[in-house]
C-alpha cells in the first residue's frame, strides 16, 4: 500500500483552577489487515467456500476534531470525524470500502465526584450520531452509552465496587435488528489480606440480563447471564 502521514495538534488553556477548554485536531490511516485482505469461514467444514472481497482493498483515511471544556462539574467533550473509503464487514467473510466519506458526531460528558471521603463515584454518557457514505445509520454503534461506578473503601483492608452500564438504541447487522437498550451491573470487591496478597469477588450481570454484545450479534448468541468469580492474586 502507498505510505501516509499522520498528524495531531492539541491544545489547552487553564483559564483558572476551575477552568480549561481546549481542541484536538488529528488525521489517521489505517491499511486493510492480512485477515480482512484474507479468506474467512470456516475452514474444517467440508463444504467450505472461500469468500473474498470482490474488489481489492484500499487504505481508509480520517479526520478528527474535538472540543472540550473541563469544569468543577466535569468534562464536556464534543467530537466529530470523517472517514474516506472506511473498511466494512459486509457478512459472510467479506470486507470491503464503503466509498465516499462516513461521518461521527457527538458528546461525551464525564464526571469524577466523591459523596464521602470514602466513597467515590464516576459517571459518564455519550451520545454518537455515525452515519455510512450513503447517509443511513450505521451498524453495531449504540446512539448513547452510559456508565455509573462507585467505589466504597468499607476499611483499608476492604473495597466494595458497583459497575452499571447502560445501553441505547444499536442496530445489529440490518436495520431492524435492535441489539441494544440493556442495562448490566456488576459488583465488585477487594480483600487485601496483607501487603502483596488481595482476594478479589466479582459478580458479573448481577440481574441475569438478556443481552447480546456487538461481536455476537450477528451470529444470535446471548451473552452469558449471572457469573461469580474468586480470585486469589499474589506478589512474590
């Protein structure tokens, strides 16, 4: 493939200690993988037919932009990208270039606050309008992501964790396969019984949620439901 050169150039003033604003401004491009440029399926079937790309592959290019002001109250982020020629998966092992320009917009807002010395919380939402050279909404990419996490030092030997995220509106690999709008927690905690050694609990998809991520989508399988895990983690 021809060769490229990227650029980012950044910038940020701290108007005062409860202030700043700034931008980000960067191009990228990104060649096709050996596996995208490859044949795909499944090779152990007898059966098996390989499908390729029905037109070479060509690099895609890209051009960000973000603006952001950071407050007491958090970080407002507003981002916006173009791709040119950007790589699809198009089904059955096949990638190719969707032609023309696909854009991204959107917010991002994030915050990092304490309602005790003891317990920390973190919550962020982000909102994406993506959009394929053609104009139709794009697939696999949730309108709005939501996140919640609290973490609660009960002791300097005990730390309590609580991760809930919420997902909007995605569609799967056509447009009326809605793959989205779930919430999943989880609930996490650490036991440092001495200095080099912690007992970490996990409990994955505490409410058994339904769901399918954006790997398994397009092939129907659920994601798996309520997971509990002891991990015992040590330095030596």
């Amino acid at each position: 493939f021809e060769d490229g050169a990227t650029y980012r150039l950044g910038l940020k003033h701290e108007f005062d200690s409860h202030f700043a604003g700034g931008m980000n401004v960067s191009t990228g491009f990104k060649t096709p993988s050996l596996y995208q440029l490859s044949c795909s399926g499944n090779t152990g079937a007898p059966d098996y037919i390989c499908f390729v790309a029905p037109e070479p592959l060509t690099p895609e290019k890209s051009v960000s932009a973000e603006v952001f002001a950071e407050t007491s109250f958090g970080v407002l982020t507003i981002f916006q990208s173009e791709v040119t020629d950007r790589i699809d998966y198009g089904g059955i092992g096949v990638y190719f270039n969707d032609d023309g320009k696909s854009k991204t917009q959107g917010w991002e807002y994030s915050h990092t606050f304490r309602s005790h010395e003891s317990i920390k919380h973190a919550v962020a939402h982000t909102y994406v309008d993506a959009k394929d050279a053609a104009g139709a909404r794009r697939v696999r990419i949730p309108k709005t992501e939501t996140t919640f996490k609290t973490l609660w030092a009960t002791s300097d030997s005990l730390t309590l964790g609580l991760d809930i995220r919420r997902t909007g509106s995605r569609l799967g690999n056509s447009d009326d396969l809605e793959t989205g709008n779930y919430t999943v927690s989880d609930l996490l905690g650490t036991y440092r019984i001495s200095a080099k050694t912690a007992l970490n609990m996990r409990i994955e998809n505490l409410n058994e949620t339904f769901y399918q991520d954006a790997v398994n989508a397009s092939s129907g399988y659920a994601t798996r439901g309520r997971g509990y895990y002891l991990t015992l983690q040590s330095e030596f």
